[in-house]
C-alpha cells in the first residue's frame, strides 16, 4: 500500500521515499511492523479468546498426561494474531501488483479459513475432534491446486512445469501434467507437517520463524538476475517481492512467540498451523525451491513420517513403534522436559535452515 503510493505518485526518488525501491527495505520494515503489531495486539485478542472460549483449547484425553493439568484453560486460535499482522504488514510494505503476494495470501488465508473451523467444530464439542478429515483434505487439495495454477501463470514458461534439484545446477525435471499435483501435495503436506509439530508451547513457531528467513533470502536471490546467475539458480522474475510476505510472517511469529513462549498464554491452533504451513509450502512452489524445503523444513518431514510410520505399524502388527506420535509425544513418554525437546528440536531446525543454505552455493 505504501510502496504502490508513493509509486504511483511519482516519489520513489525524494529524500529518503527511495528507500521504497529497495525490497530489503520494505522487509525489515514488515518484520518490525509485523512483530511490533503483535505486541500491541496480543494481549486484546488473548484476553478476547480467554472470554469466548472460557475453558481453553479442549485437551486430547489420550496424549500426555500433564497436559490436562497444565495446559487446561489456555485459548487457542492464536493464528488469528499471526495472520492479522501479517497481513496488515504485507499489505503495507509489500508491491500490491505482484501476482506472487496475492497468490501466497490466497494460500495462508484459505488455510487459515480451514484451520479457524477446525477450531471453532472443537471448541463447540468441547473435544478433540475438529473437521472430518475428507472435508479438510478436500479444501487444502483445491486450494492448493488453485495456487498451483496460477503460480505455473506467473512463472516463465520455460520452467513452469519443471522440478529444480538442489546441489545440481542447471537441471529441470519435467513433471509436465503432473506438476499441478506436485504443488498441491507440497503445499497442503506442508500445512499439514506444521499442524502435526504444533504441540508443545514454542515449538512449532520457531522452526517456522527459521524456514521464512530462509526462503525470503532465497525468494529475493532468486527473484534478482544478477544473484541468481551468481550462483546458478533459476531466475524467476518478481519473486523477490515475497522476501517481505516471509519478512511479515517472522515479524509477526516472533511476536506470537512472546506471548506462546513456555508457559503459553496462547496456542497457535489449527488456524495458525495450517496457515503457515501452507504458506511456506506456498513460497517453495514459488521460488522453485520444493525440495530444498524439504531439508529446511525436515523437522516439520521427520514429525509426519512419525505419525504416518506410527499409524501403518499399528495396523499391520498392533503394536507401536514410537511410545507416541508426532514425535516429539515420544521423547515426553521417556521422560523428557518439555524444554529440553523443544529446545533441542529448535537446534534441529537451525541446523537444517543452514544446510538447505548451503543448497544454495554448493551445485
């Protein structure tokens, strides 16, 4: 909003306005709009979520044991805090005629729509059930299939269809037909890791905070010619724009991490994970960079494979392979303090952003 303004008055280059032409700029600028937001906003929509819900996130009666007597009564749908800064942000510092922003909102939203009443159907029945599976799936496979689409619209031609791998310059694989099933199970598989690493106070914001540093550098190297011909990468144009849709979603989940840092005073919910998670999913399909997403975001990979390995042993043999799953239930099973496996899932994830950096130079 901002930026389309002063561009469209013809001030990009009076003292000081020409800061606006500079996406590095803009993306400080909706970091620390986005996180300062949060700050002033958290605790009206806390207080607001602790009247409407009155006894708090309905607690899964067989998970850990603790968490009925700890984390009874705290509020969910602290998503709606993400999203409503995020989007401000975006909206505010963000080139509003770029087809990429409105694409990846449309994603975050759509998700984030999902998640609300995935929410809302638990918080009315007072359990653990959310939506039915079916009618959840079906929503984030259209929505993803949608953006898919019009990602394939804004990407050149020559690329459109085409899978990049990471550590090999130069090399396309054509998915042709199928590349618009690629995206969608990329980004509703993302929405859907996040949701399954929610579920300790900080866990899941974090590794998120990490994968949106990463990819807005990747989003603004591979957006920029000169960059992305520096280091081999597939040069897509205007996608560097989405370095300040990433640059708002970290201002705005350190900002949700001050107020769900142990003990949570909120929980993310459906409505933040889902959102999230399908954004990032979003930006890769994007930047051209899926598989590398899947080594930034392997600890989001590594806590579904638990759940998907956990649910097909059980049905072949009956018994259990994990003590829980996701896995991050397990280490509580053994013992663990919640901070030690949070923490420690924290450096996981640090190490991952770092290697999936390193994809980066190494081709």
């Amino acid at each position: 909003m901002l930026y389309d303004l002063i561009m469209h008055h013809g001030l990009a280059y009076a003292f000081l306005l020409n800061l606006f032409r500079y996406i590095t700029f803009r993306a400080v600028a909706a970091c620390f709009t986005a996180f300062f937001l949060s700050i002033w906003l958290g605790p009206y929509i806390i207080a607001k979520l602790h009247q409407i819900q009155r006894e708090g996130q309905p607690i899964r009666a067989l998970g850990p044991e603790r968490h009925l007597k700890e984390k009874a009564g705290t509020p969910t749908m602290g998503g709606i805090l993400i999203l409503s800064t995020l989007l401000i942000s975006t909206l505010l510092w963000a080139d509003l005629t770029n087809g990429f922003i409105w694409i990846v909102l449309f994603v975050t939203f759509g998700f984030g729509l999902i998640g609300f009443f995935d929410d809302y159907k638990k918080l009315a029945k007072h359990n653990s059930d959310g939506l039915s599976k079916r009618t959840r799936l079906g929503g984030e496979f259209l929505i993803s299939l949608v953006a898919t689409y019009f990602l394939q619209q804004l990407t050149p031609s020559g690329m459109a269809n085409d899978l990049a791998l990471p550590f090999l310059k130069n090399v396309l694989i054509p998915l042709g037909y199928f590349f618009p099933l690629f995206g969608m199970i990329v980004i509703s598989g993302f929405g859907n890791a996040v949701n399954f690493t929610d579920g300790l106070d900080g866990l899941a914001i974090v590794p998120v905070v990490i994968s949106f540093f990463v990819f807005a550098l990747i989003a603004y190297i591979v957006g920029n010619s000169v960059f992305a011909d520096y280091l081999q990468l597939h040069f897509i144009p205007k996608t560097g724009e989405l370095a300040i849709f990433c640059a708002a979603v970290i201002g705005a989940g350190l900002g949700f991490l001050w107020f769900n840092a142990p003990p949570a005073s909120v929980f993310m919910g459906d409505t933040g994970s889902l959102s999230l998670g399908g954004a990032i999913g979003s930006v890769a399909v994007a930047v051209k960079h899926e598989l590398v997403l899947c080594i930034v975001g392997g600890l989001f990979v590594i806590e579904t494979l638990s759940v998907i390995i956990q649910v097909a042993w059980y049905k072949k043999t009956k018994t259990r392979i994990f003590l829980m799953a996701p896995l991050h239930h397990h280490f509580e099973k053994k013992g663990w303090a919640e901070s030690k496996i949070v923490i420690r899932f924290w450096i996981i994830s640090i190490i991952l952003g770092i290697i999936g950096l390193a994809t980066l130079k190494l081709r």
